[in-house]
C-alpha cells in the first residue's frame, strides 16, 4: 500500500446496496485529515427486476449457487462501475482514492465465523481504474465479532457532549448506534426493519415497498399475530448481536401466521409489521438506551410516515428526527459510511468498535484492490 497523501482532503466513494435489495446507493464524500466527511454528490442506480429475483433466490440454498453467486458477483461490480461513473459525471477534476464497496450481502452467519458479499471488487477495481476497499466485516467476525452493525463507528463523530443521542437506520434490518454524552458507543440490529413489510406487499400488490405506509394505514394491529412476532428468539438477546434474513424472512412470518386461531386479513397483517418494526426498535431503545433524549432515523424506513410516528408515540420523551436535523441525508447516510471506512481503511486505521461489535480489539476492516 502507498504512503498516505497529507492532504487536508480526500476523495472517496462509497457505495451500498444493502438488505431491501432495492438498488446501488452511491455517494461522491469528502474527507478531512480528522476523518469528518462531507458529501458533494450521490447518485442512485436501482435494481433490475431480473438482478433483484437473483439475489432473492440466493438466500437460501439451491443447485449450482456457487456458479449463480459468481455470476450474480459480476453482474453486481458492472451495476456498481455504471453507478460510478454516473456519479464521477456528477463533477469534474476530482481524484478519487478509492471506492468503500459494501457488497450484496447472501449469508451473514458469525456464529459460525463467516459472512458473505458478493460484489467482485476485482471486477469494480478493473471498471473503474479506482481502487476498491470491500469485504469489510469478515476481519472483525475473525477477531470474535459480530461484522456488524459497522456504521456506529462512523456515526461516533456525530456525538454531543450533553446530550444523549440515538441514530437509527431503518433498511431491510433496522439498527441503532448509541451515542451518550460519555462512555462508549454501542450500536446493534434491533429486528427487521422494512424487510418483512416489503416481502408482504410484494407478494400481495406488487409493489418494492409500502409507499408512506399507506397499505399499513389501511390495515388493523393483530394482537395475537404481533405476540407471536415479538416471541422472536432474537429480541431476548442483548448487545452485541446482529440479524439478517436468516432471522426474519416470508418462511417465518408464514409459520407465525399459520398458528393463528383465525385467518387474518393482508393488509392487517401488514399493520402488524409495521408495529413490529417500531416495538422492536423503541423496546431496545427504552432498555439499552436510557436517557435518550434525541433520536435520529435514516434510511428508506424515514420515508414511512406511519411508521415515524408509531416510533415517535412509543417515545414520548425523545425528539424524534429525520437525520436531516444533523446535516446528513437519511438516504445517503449508510453509503457515506462506507467512504469513510474505505478511508480508514487507506490510512491504516481501524474502522470497528469493540463495544458494538464485540471484538477482541480494533481492526483495520476491508480488503484492498489497488487500482
């Protein structure tokens, strides 16, 4: 690797297309010699139908996944090179260090010491003539951690000195990083967080996602059905832990909604999802975050009006914010993060935080692809 540049600022992209398999967040950050990052420009790219149904189907095992994940991998650094380039038109004369690629998450199982995004960085690094930091979680899972939640650690320059503050990020899994006004950050997956919702509606309507909650809105909480969503094994855990679809998928809403007494309506289940989602957030908020006094949402889960103010009504003594209100569009936060860690990961510092990940010990996440 070359000697760090010293200049005052650097050019990084990061990119993340995470667990709503929705598409390619893209963002143009730059970086301060004390790690605060700025964003100049972002770009989205969304999935193709066909591409989306490919990544679907490889969570869970079937025939030739190997060959299937590999084609799927080269698929994925051509989408990511055009996400790129789209972005870099955004702006001219800027020369970019290198690209933060989180990867398409397929298998995230630390208890048996793995995880799995595809992405092929080598592919990325050869498109684009940048050099791709990916593969940012094994390191920490082989230092006895989770791999996740990452952001926390980027979030950590957003803390206040008086005032205890909690950024959640609702995408496919919802996640909290805890910034007190002293002591350590801690950050967790608290459950699903649009995962399931977006499963439902679209196996019943069609559509990527509830736009606003409006379907939710129409349906009515069923009790037994959220009981029977909040027995959930994994709530129970406490910190550090980490969820996925392993966790919370179609096949186990299915099984909960099979064990009902009566039948229950779609868009009522849908309701119930929704609760689910702000139960799960707000309990571990209200037990492993006390004192909270300001809560800030990013994410594709900011969008949801319904669902912002099911958290806000469960957390009547916290302000509950867009990101916006710190500067950072909700949208762009997660991508923003992986700029900042192909960063750390350029200057040789460590991108994990052993109290929210539960590692030995920091550690310089990612793996390099030079240019």
């Amino acid at each position: 690797m070359s000697e760090t540049p010293q200049h005052e600022t650097e050019h990084f992209v990061g990119l993340m297309s995470g667990t709503s398999l929705d598409g390619v967040d893209a963002v143009l950050a730059e970086v301060n010699l004390a790690g605060q990052t700025r964003l100049i420009h972002s770009h989205y790219l969304p999935f193709a139908d066909s591409l989306r149904a490919q990544l679907l189907a490889l969570h869970s095992p079937q025939p030739n996944e190997i060959h299937l994940a590999a084609c799927a991998a080269n698929d994925l650094a051509r989408l990511y090179a055009q996400t790129v380039n789209e972005l870099l038109n955004k702006t001219t004369h800027i020369n970019v260090r290198a690209i933060g690629c989180h990867g398409q998450t397929l298998r995230h199982r630390p208890a048996d010491g793995y995880t799995l995004q595809i992405g092929n960085a080598a592919l990325l690094a050869e498109l684009t003539s940048i050099t791709v930091v990916a593969d940012f979680r094994s390191r920490d899972i082989a230092a006895g951690g989770q791999g996740a939640p990452l952001v926390p650690a980027f979030h950590a320059q957003m803390r206040h000195p008086e005032i205890h503050r909690v950024i959640a990020n609702i995408g496919g899994i919802a996640n909290i990083s805890d910034l007190p006004s002293s002591g350590p950050v801690r950050g967790w997956d608290t459950g699903p967080g649009n995962m399931l919702m977006d499963a439902w509606i679209k196996r019943h309507l069609g559509e990527h996602y509830d736009r606003n909650g409006a379907w939710a809105a129409m349906g009515v909480i069923h009790a037994e059905l959220l009981d029977r969503l909040l027995s959930h094994e994994y709530l129970k855990l406490g910190p550090p832990k980490s969820a996925g679809r392993e966790q919370f998928n179609l096949e186990w809403l299915d099984s909960q909604i099979s064990g009902l007494s009566q039948p229950v309506e779609a868009a009522n289940v849908q309701a119930t999802l929704l609760e689910f989602t702000a139960i799960s957030l707000c309990d571990a908020i209200n037990r492993d975050c006390q004192g909270t006094q300001e809560l800030y949402i990013c994410g594709g889960g900011v969008h949801n009006a319904v669902l912002m103010q099911r958290i806000s009504s469960r957390l009547p003594g916290t302000q509950v914010k867009s990101s916006v209100a710190l500067g950072v569009d909700p949208d762009w936060m997660e991508a923003l993060a992986f700029a900042w860690l192909a960063r750390q990961a350029m200057h040789h510092a460590p991108g994990n935080l052993p109290s929210v990940t539960g590692a030995r010990g920091e550690r310089i996440l990612g793996a390099i692809y030079p240019a």
